[in-house]
C-alpha cells in the first residue's frame, strides 16, 4: 500500500470567506461591554434589592 498524504486546503482566503485571522482585533477600550447594568429595567433594577445586596454588589 501506498501512503498518500491528503492535501491540506489553502488557509488564507477562499473565493467568499475569509479566515478569523483576517479579522481586525478591536481593542477593549473601545469593544463594547460584553455586560452592562445600563439597561436593566423593572424587577431587575438594582434598586429594587435590599440594602445589603445592594452593597454586596458593590
């Protein structure tokens, strides 16, 4: 038997698709916020817990 090695497909660029490592890294400062306590509302707002929640929280 033969030992044939499959050929590995090109890694940089196909026709359409590009690979991640194309893609420009964004710097913290200025990615937005994977979390925020901007837009909680109603029964999730912070001022809805008890004192000592609230500053456990912070």
């Amino acid at each position: 038997m033969s030992k044939k090695k499959i050929k590995q497909p090109q890694k940089d660029r196909g026709n359409k698709l590009t690979t991640p490592n194309d893609q420009q890294e964004i710097s913290p400062e200025k990615a937005p916020p994977v979390f925020s306590l901007r837009y909680l509302k109603g029964e999730y707002c912070l001022t809805k817990c008890e004192k000592d929640d609230q500053v456990a929280f912070a």
